[in-house]
C-alpha cells in the first residue's frame, strides 16, 4: 500500500511528518520512505543517514549528424521546450539543459539524422538504516544541480522504492501541485497534507485538496506549528473541500532541536507532546494499511 | 549601413508606440523594425511564440527573431539560454527598456551606425 504526505506550501514540514510516521510505522510493518522531493531531497538528513547506492537517471539527449541532416526544420518545430534551435543556415542545434529527452525530434526527422545519445540529469539512492530498534528502507531521487525536468527522476525514484517489497510505501513529496507531485503520489490510498496557520499554508492547503479530490484521493490534514496562527479558514476550508483534520503537531523547539540532531521526534523525545500526537497519527494511518 | 532589422520584445502591439518589455523570453510581442540607412522604413509587431512556452521562452523568441532576419535584439533584460543564443548566433543584444519603440531606436542608432 501507498500513503503519501504532501501539503502544498514548501516548509510546512511535511519529511517532519513522513520521517516521524516512518519511524513508528516500521517498528510493526515492513517500511519503505520514498523522498521524491528530488529538487532538495532532506529525508537522510532528518534521519541522520547516508545517502547510498547511487544510480544514474538518463534521459534521452538528441546529436544530429549533419551530413544527414537537410535542413527542412521538422525537429525545431515539434520541439516543445525550445531546446532544438534553427539556425540561420537551417541546420538545428541543440541546447542540453532545456531538452526533456521526449524524443520528437526523432520521431519527426524525416531522414534519421537525429542520433540518441543520453544525458544525466539526477541520481536515485537506496539506503537500508536502523531506527531504534526497527529498519527503514529510504529510496531518494536527486535532480544534478542546474537541471529542471524534475519529473524522470521523480518517477525514477518512485520505480526503484516500489521495486522494493514491503507493507507500506510511504512517499515524501516536493511542495507545490505540479505534475511532479502529482506523479508522486499516483496510486496512493491516502494523501496526509501538511499545512501550517498562516495565509500562504491556507492558500496552498486549498490547492493540495483540490489536487487531491482531482485525483478522487482520500485526503488527511495535519496542522504543525499549530499555535502560530488562527485556523479557523482551515477548518472551514477542510469541510468544504470534504476532508478532515487529524492531526496538530504543537508549536515546538524540541522539533527544531531533533531536526538539527537529525533524530526524528519521537525517538529524541518520545515523552514530549509532539511525539504523542504523531503516536496518534501513526496509530490511524496503521489503521488504514491493516 | 544599408538595412539592418531590429527585433524588439514589446509589451503591446502598438507600432512604433509599442512599449519595450523588460523581459525578452516573455514579452506578449516583438517588434521588427527595418532601419534603413539609420531611418525607420517599416515596422512590424508579431506574437512572441515565446509568451506562452511552457520553458525554452528565450529560444522560442530567438527562433522567431531569426525567421525574420533580425540583426540586433533588444529587451530590459535577456534570460541566459537566449543571451548564449543571441551570442552564437552574432546577434547584437541591447538592453533597454520601458521606452517605446521609437525612442529606443533613437536611442541605440548611434551604436548601430558604427557597424
């Protein structure tokens, strides 16, 4: 089974949550964490681990070979992110970054002179690491600083976590509602949004349980730092959006200070309140999976 | 001089009175313009293919400027795929903006004098 936490708005704490919840979840169940925020993946380093078993992701990079190549311009034509640009002379030359790998070029290239060659644009790692006294598998998906097609590695990442047998795969998720995210959490029983009482947490909630209903995806709340702010628009938000709050994480600096040591919350202070009300989460979620 | 064409990436579609945009990639329009021994013989205004890319803007814009045979590109400011672009290419960048059309060109025909 998948579960997936996410919550729109970047910082909210949503690895506060999956890391926390994998910690617990896996004392009783086989637990994989997939980290598929690969612009600035942080679940290692939440849970004071390395990252290991390093794999490419390529994707398809197009050469011309121009003793083929008559100029006609199909391959800048079909092209989609402006990568292949026709020069005067009408020969096409290609500009790496912006190239997704799609392979239009060629499939429109009357003549064959597109060449595939490959490109690496980021990396997935799988780490096996012991958690008090349980075992977490983390699969994590890394974009190659400069790179900006996140979506291969997400659904790079995704394969290799799900190649990997276990009761629960539990998938960490970038901020925001793009394609990435929603590539994410595909074919998840349940979605956790991790919101926060402030405006921006409130506009981008909105979003995540848009997405959600879109997705025909159950969707859970869970407010952190709760304390900041009002939440009375979330809850007014939730209803309307037929979703539940069940989870608030209080407003705490022992959260802060288990994020620096790199130990999840309730194994640094399991007696603290925090670590109480992601016992309780961790209890429904097992609820679910079961 | 002879002719020289002037692309300008313009914020509407205005003629000579079209605004230049601050951003080249972006701007809703671009204007082309036939410098003539320095004066203005004929101005143009298309859509910028570049406005509604999903990314590659810059190379959109650039990809359009070169089916017109633009010379000298001008824009506020350039995104760094279409300045390495415009710079492969031998296309001249001025940046300059929040001008219209006419006074840019007034502006930059010195420089384009000297070529």
């Amino acid at each position: 089974m998948m579960v997936s936490v996410s919550g729109g708005k970047g910082g909210t704490g949503k690895s506060t949550v999956a890391v926390n919840l994998a910690a617990l979840l896996s004392r009783d169940l086989r637990l994989v964490l997939a980290d598929l925020d690969v612009e600035n993946p942080n679940d290692h380093i939440l849970l004071g681990a390395e990252l290991a078993g390093e794999r490419p992701v390529n994707i398809m990079l197009p050469f011309v070979n121009y003793q083929k190549c008559v100029k006609c311009g199909a391959c800048g034509r079909v092209c989609d992110t402006g990568a292949m640009l026709i020069s005067p002379d009408g020969l096409p030359y290609v500009i790496p970054r912006l190239c997704s790998g799609c392979r239009s070029c060629y499939f429109a290239c009357p003549v064959d002179a597109i060449v595939e060659g490959k490109r690496t644009i980021g990396y997935t790692y799988l780490s096996e690491l012991e958690l008090g006294e349980s075992k977490i598998t983390l699969v994590t998906g890394s974009l190659r600083e400069g790179e900006e097609h996140t979506p291969p590695v997400v659904l790079a990442a995704r394969r290799r976590a799900l190649s990997v047998e276990a009761d629960l795969h539990l998938v960490d998720t970038s901020a925001g509602t793009s394609n990435s995210v929603a590539a994410a959490v595909d074919g998840s029983r349940l979605l956790i949004a991790v919101t926060e009482p402030t405006p921006l947490g409130l506009h981008d909630l909105d979003l995540i349980l848009e997405m959600a209903q879109t997705l025909g995806m159950e969707a859970w709340v869970v407010i952190n730092r709760a304390g900041i702010g009002p939440e009375d628009d979330h809850v007014r938000l939730v209803r309307e959006r037929g979703a539940e709050i069940v989870a608030r994480i209080p407003y705490s600096r022992r959260v802060v200070e288990s994020y620096i040591r790199g130990v999840p919350i309730v194994l640094h202070s399991p007696n603290s309140p925090e670590a109480e009300e992601f016992r309780r989460l961790a209890e429904m979620v097992r609820g679910v999976v079961s | 001089m002879g002719t020289v064409k002037v692309g300008l990436a313009v914020e509407d579609d205005s003629g000579l009175d079209s605004r230049v945009s601050s951003r080249f990639g972006r701007a809703p329009f671009l204007a082309i313009v036939e410098l003539e021994d320095g004066e203005i013989g004929g101005v143009r205004v298309v859509e910028n293919p570049g406005a509604s890319a999903r990314s590659g803007a810059g190379i959109k814009a650039v990809q359009r400027l070169l089916e017109e045979g633009v010379r000298v590109a001008v824009a506020g400011a350039f995104g760094p795929n279409a300045m390495t672009a415009l710079e492969e290419l031998g296309i001249e960048t001025v940046e300059l903006a929040g001008v219209s059309v006419e006074e840019a060109l007034q502006r930059i025909r010195t420089r384009l004098q000297g070529q």
